[in-house]
C-alpha cells in the first residue's frame, strides 16, 4: 500500500533529548500472554539501518517526480515505521514527533537534516525566538541515519537536482501528533498540529 503526497518567550540552548523508552513485561500464573517490550532508541535505530539494507523493499517503493510517496511498515515493539521516498528539491519543513522518540536512515540518494539543539515547550506557546548557536545541519548520504529523543525539532531536505532519496523511518509510541512550524531568522512559530488521520 502506497501513497503519493506533495513535501509539505526564549528557547535557550541545551542538548537535545535522547531518552530511550521502556516498559515492563508482567506476567502471571493464570495468562499464557506478556507484554510486548517497548523498543529503545537504539533498536529502533538498529532496525531502519537493517532495513535500508533490504533492497528487495526499497526497490518496491513507487517514486513520483512530484511529491513524496510512502509504504507503512511493521516496526519493533509496536513501533510506526515508514519507508518513505523523496524527489528531488522536496522536504518536510520544520516540525516535531511530539512525545515520540525515533530514528531514520537513508537508504538510496542523500538527505540533509536541519535541527534544533533545544528543549522547546511543548504547549502553550505560538512564537519563540531562538538564541544563537542551536541550529545544528548534518548530511545522511545512503547507509548514514540517526536517533533522536523526545520533541527533536527538525527538517529534513532532499537537495540534489535529478536523484531521488530514499529513508527508513521508525517512531515509538506511534506518532500521536506532528506539530509543523514556520522559521523566519530566530523566530520559529508554531503553524499547526496534525494528528494521524492527516498523514495515513
């Protein structure tokens, strides 16, 4: 299943967030059934690396020069997974998985990654201005991705002129919301929040 879809007070600097996320398993006499774990940031890492691998998949993925297309995958633990394509010239804008922690890997082509070395609010706010030395800019060339925590901000950008890109994403919990901002100079404004009917 694919589809087809077009790129869409003071935050000071601090490091950004890298918790890994965890759950207990209980069990008793009386149930033959466990929970299942929740994956960790560094599984979900190791598991859009393995995947990027799986050329028999990433050669399954449609591309359309227009827009970004995507196939829904089944990640660890009860995590959202994506194996996403992107044309070139197209990207995400500036937006955060909420609450989710998460990590992608290029699979084919190259992405740049834009992000913000801060903690920001994660409610009540519609304007912030950012102090100097957050911004942060790395390049994934195929087989390169990256793990981030909790309300990692971030774009992320296939700037070739003729080569697609193709990455391997992976969430946990799965997204509950995407909040996607607009960014002139230091100021970064909060435009909207999408919940999971939006994207899937």
């Amino acid at each position: 299943m694919s589809s087809a879809h077009s790129a869409v007070p003071t935050a000071g600097s601090v490091p950004s967030p890298s918790s890994t996320s965890t759950s207990t398993s209980t069990s008793s006499s009386s149930s033959s059934s466990t929970a299942v774990a929740a994956p960790t940031i560094t599984e979900l890492l190791d598991f859009v690396r393995r995947t990027s691998r799986n050329e028999a998949l990433i050669a399954s993925l449609p591309l359309d020069p227009e827009g970004r297309t995507w196939i829904r995958l089944d990640g660890p633990g009860g995590s959202e997974a994506w194996l996403i394509g992107w044309p070139p010239g197209t990207g995400t804008g500036w937006h955060d998985h909420a609450d989710s922690i998460g990590a992608f890997t290029t699979a084919a082509g190259a992405l740049k990654e834009h992000s913000l070395a801060v903690r920001l609010p994660t409610d009540g706010w519609k304007t912030l201005e950012l102090t100097d030395g957050v911004d942060r800019s790395r390049e994934l060339a195929a087989g390169q991705g990256r793990a981030f925590g909790q309300n990692h901000v971030h774009e992320v950008l296939n700037e070739s002129e003729d080569v697609h890109a193709v990455s391997v994403h992976a969430y946990y919990p799965p997204l509950p919301r995407i909040r996607r901002f607009s960014r002139t100079g230091a100021v970064l404004r909060l435009e909207q929040t999408e919940s999971p009917e939006d994207w899937q």
